[in-house]
C-alpha cells in the first residue's frame, strides 16, 4: 500500500488548491456574514458553477457514471482533496461533494429504480436540488436504528408516515426537494428488528411535513439547518420506496463507509489549518520575555498534534484504498468505525491546543479555531456517537479471537516450562 497521493489525485488537488485560493478564501468573510444572518449565501451558486466549469465537480462518487455530470475519484485518490475542502468548512457545497447529499447520491446510484434516478438523483448530482437524511429522533436512542418509531404503512398505492426526527442536516437549505426518511413498518415483527425498517423518498414540501425549528449546535446556528421535522399523516406514492420493503437497515448502513471518509479526511484538513495557526501564533506571540515557540510545553503540544494528525490521516488512508478494493478486507466495518472515533477525538484535542496557544483569542469569531472546536465535538454524536463503533470495534477483535480458540496461549509461561530444556526435535 502506496499512501502517496497518486498523479492523478495530486493534479487534482493542485487545481482545487487554485480554486480555493482564486475564489473561495476572498469569500469566506462574506460566507461567515451571511450565515451570521441565517442565511445561505447568494454567490454560492456562482461558485458552483465556476466549480463545475473547471470539472471540480462530483468528485467523491466513485460509482459516477460516464454520461453524469463530474470528474469520477476513488476513495483513495478523493481523500487528499477532502482533506483540502475541510480548511474551509463550508466548501464542499461549491464542488457537490458535501453531505448528506453526497451519502444520498451514492445511495439513489446503488438503489433507486430509473423514475426515481430521474426525479432525483439527475437533479443533485447537477446541483440544482438539495437533501436530507431523516432518521434520528428525538425520543429514542437513534444510536440503536431499530429503536426508530416513526412509522410508514401502506394504504392501497400510497404510502402513509407519521412521526418525529431531528436533527436532519440541509432540511432548512432553501433548495432542499428530497427527504430520505427512515420509518418502522407497521406490520413488522417485533422479533425481526432489523428487517423492520424501510426508506422512503418523500418530497419536502409534501403535505403534512413541517420543519418546526433549526437546532442550534452548541450556540452555533447553521444556515442550511439541523432540523427537527414533524411527519403527520405524510401520504407520498408506493413507488417512492427506495429498494425493498424492509431493507432500509441495510440501505442506511451502506452509505456510512465512503460518507464517514469524507467527514475523517475532512476534520484532518481542519486540524492541519489549527496547527498552522497555532504555530503562527507561537512564532509572533512573545511571553516571559521569549516566545511561545520557545516554551517547553507549547512545543510538546505542537509534536503531540502532528504526531495524532500523521496517525490519523494513515489509518483514514489504509481505510479509503479497503473501500477501493474489489473485494473488501475482513475487518472493514470495524475500520470504518475505528477511523471515526480517531477523528472526532483528534479534532478536539488538536484544536484546544490551539486555541490555548492562542489564549482568549482562540474563543473569538476572529479565528476559525472555536467554530472547529464545536464541530469536533458535534462529530463524536453524527453518524452514531464513539460508543456505539468503540463496541464494534471490539466485537470485531472479540470474533476474531474466539476464531483463533485460544492459540495465544503459547506466549504464556508455566513454572514446568521454565524448569524445562528446549527439543528441538
């Protein structure tokens, strides 16, 4: 395994570093401003389509197929560029790679039928739609999917859902059309807990659906929303079931994999830019009469960053070539999960280092540092909080030592061993 960025993704990321440098970075006070007032930027769109112009475009579907608009990457060759857009935050959007609808995407390209690809999917991966991914609620530990109550039933060729979620990421983007809702099925068993649950595609402006507010993350206010959304009596077509009845289980975990790459690679982008700063800022801030970058324990923090950065970026990497491969490795969901934990983790710790180099300045609007603080902790509950995949990972290490039955018992050593000569034949 070769963790170089390959030719093709280095001429990629040089281009995208062009972008950003030429038209995003002189937006991005304006950005700030316009989500300051709630509101989504009015040149985004431009942005877009200058991104789209240049082929920076859909670059994170791997499944993209040759007559769909974008530059199709693999994982591996996608990450370098993911870890590029998390410098700032709100970029994903200019190049159709942000999420949920890079998730929502993926999964339309693996399981909507042709009218549902048509309706949908044409439509966000050219940009001119927005999604969302409705499944946590709130009056369940959505950290357990099968706990999940709010139901569909079908009534002749309609399909009827009813319930509560929050927390639903672009739900309030003026230009979200499509909500993927994950419901119960009335009539499942109560024994079958993972073939319970269905995907619906349900138009936002469906009667019935209502946003009742955008929930504020830590005091932060995001213009396209973490919503709480109320479902009464929500009636859209049968045909708008997204594969099989029951197998939304299995659909929702299929999209978490690539998405939970994207998210990592992203947050170690973040956290090259708060070691940057805060090394800046060691360098130009003097106290005791000699610089931070001179005091022993600042330089511990700046080692101890790049030594969680370089471990992170290696294990995300090792995971994105796994989901490249043909046949993926054994041990891969336990990856996905592990890289998650590492990440979330990483962030806030590098971050809080930063923002103490920086002292009160680092609790400011004035520097990024506080926002990506935020978000870093906000990623230890998105996409199922640490314990959940902490459990994953050790039933992956427990299964592959019962398999083994015990054959570490060798290393142990006995007082009968000890009092024993070697044979060697």
């Amino acid at each position: 395994m070769d963790f170089q960025p390959s030719p093709l993704a280095q001429a990629w990321l040089q281009r995208l570093r062009a972008f950003t440098d030429r038209w995003l970075l002189p937006c991005n006070a304006a950005w700030h401003r316009h989500a300051a007032a709630g509101e989504v930027p009015p040149f985004l769109e431009d942005l877009k389509a200058l991104a789209r112009e240049e082929g920076l475009w859909n670059l994170c579907l791997p499944r993209l197929a040759p007559d769909e608009p974008g530059t199709r990457l693999g994982n591996l060759d996608y990450a370098p560029l993911a870890e590029h857009m998390g410098r700032l935050h709100w970029t994903a959007e200019v190049f159709n790679c942000h999420a949920p609808d890079s998730g929502n995407m993926e999964l339309l390209q693996r399981h909507a039928t042709r009218a549902q690809r048509e309706r949908w999917l044409r439509p966000l991966l050219e940009g001119r739609i927005r999604s969302a991914f409705a499944m946590s609620e709130p009056d369940v530990a959505s950290s357990d999917p099968t706990n999940l109550q709010t139901t569909v039933r079908r009534d002749g060729d309609t399909l009827v859902l009813q319930g509560r979620k929050w927390f639903i990421t672009g739900a309030a983007h003026p230009l979200c059309r499509l909500l993927i809702v994950m419901a119960r099925d009335d009539d499942a068993a109560p024994d079958d807990r993972h073939a319970a649950h269905s995907l619906v595609l349900v138009p936002a402006d469906a009667p019935g659906v209502e946003v009742l507010r955008n929930i504020t993350i830590m005091q932060h206010a995001s213009p396209e929303g973490h919503c709480e959304l109320l479902l009464r009596g929500v009636r859209v077509p049968a045909d708008h079931l997204l594969g099989g009845w029951g197998q939304g289980f299995a659909l929702a975990q299929s999209r978490l994999g690539p998405g939970r790459v994207h998210h990592c690679m992203r947050t170690i982008g973040q956290c090259e830019l708060a070691l940057e700063l805060a090394c800046d800022r060691a360098l130009e801030r003097r106290a005791f009469g000699r610089a931070l970058a001179e005091q022993a324990n600042v330089q511990e923090w700046i080692a101890e960053s790049r030594i969680e950065i370089e471990q992170a970026r290696l294990l995300v990497l090792r995971t994105a070539w796994a989901l490249d491969q043909p046949e993926p490795p054994p041990g891969l969901r336990a990856d996905i999960a592990a890289i998650k934990v590492v990440a979330a983790r990483l962030q806030t710790r590098v971050v809080d280092r930063a923002m103490q180099i920086f002292g009160a300045m680092g609790l400011s609007p004035d520097t990024p540092l506080a926002w990506l603080w935020t978000w870093g902790r906000a990623l230890r509950f998105m996409d199922g909080p640490d314990e959940v995949h902490l459990r994953t990972i050790a039933r992956t290490e427990l299964a592959q030592a019962k398999a083994r039955g015990g054959a570490s018992a060798g290393y142990f050593t006995t007082p009968e061993q000890m009092a024993a000569e070697p044979r060697w034949r």
